[in-house]
C-alpha cells in the first residue's frame, strides 16, 4: 500500500475531529477551514473531501450552520460547534490520545530497526 494512500485512510478516521476543532471557536465556511487545517499542519485535505463530512456532522448535530452574504457570490455557508460538537471533540481527542499512545508504544519497539 502507498505511503499516502495509507496517510489518506488512517486522517478519513480523525478528520472528523480536526473539521470539528477549527470551528470550535470561530464559525468558518468550507474554504475557510481548509485555510484554518493547512495553517495548523494538515495539508493534504481539500474543499471536495469535507463537504460530505460536513453533511454528516450536520445530520448528526455535531454542528449548527447558518447562511451569510459573500463578497459579490452566493451566500455562504458557515459551520460551526455545537454543544454536541464540544462534547464530541472533547471525547475525540482523549480517545485519539489514548490510541495515539497505545499505537505510539507499539511502534517504538521496532523504530530503530526500521529507521536505521
């Protein structure tokens, strides 16, 4: 398996939470957050890859959304946390670390074989 498309698969599990993360704070639209993810490290992820993600934390009222004038286009649409949202994050990101640790001490045993 290719390097990124096992990148791609294994962020398809968190993007969730990063989507959730840089609107916790200050509603952005589709565009927007994926300024707000390069600008925090996470490059890879484009405009077409979250709009279903989108729908679904919707759907799932993990966040609110409202319409606003652009500049000269179509109103935008903004997302934003919801109270579930900030729950769901929260949860998320103690369970990411959790198997962020657990993944991290198994991999730590074979690192020197495999990057020396």
């Amino acid at each position: 398996m290719a390097i990124e498309s096992r990148r791609s698969q294994m962020l398809r599990g968190v993007l969730d939470l990063c989507l959730l993360a840089v609107v916790v704070d200050e509603p952005a639209y589709g565009y927007e957050m994926t300024r707000r993810l390069r600008e925090r490290g996470l490059s890879t992820v484009g405009e077409g890859s979250i709009y279903p993600l989108l729908g679904r934390l919707e759907r799932e009222g993990l966040v609110a959304t409202h319409r606003a004038a652009s500049d000269g286009g179509p109103p935008r649409k903004y997302y934003s946390a919801s109270a579930s949202g900030r729950r769901a994050l929260a949860e998320g990101v103690r369970a990411w670390r959790d198997v962020r640790g657990e993944v991290d001490s198994v991999l730590a045993t074979i690192e020197a074989e495999v990057t020396g």
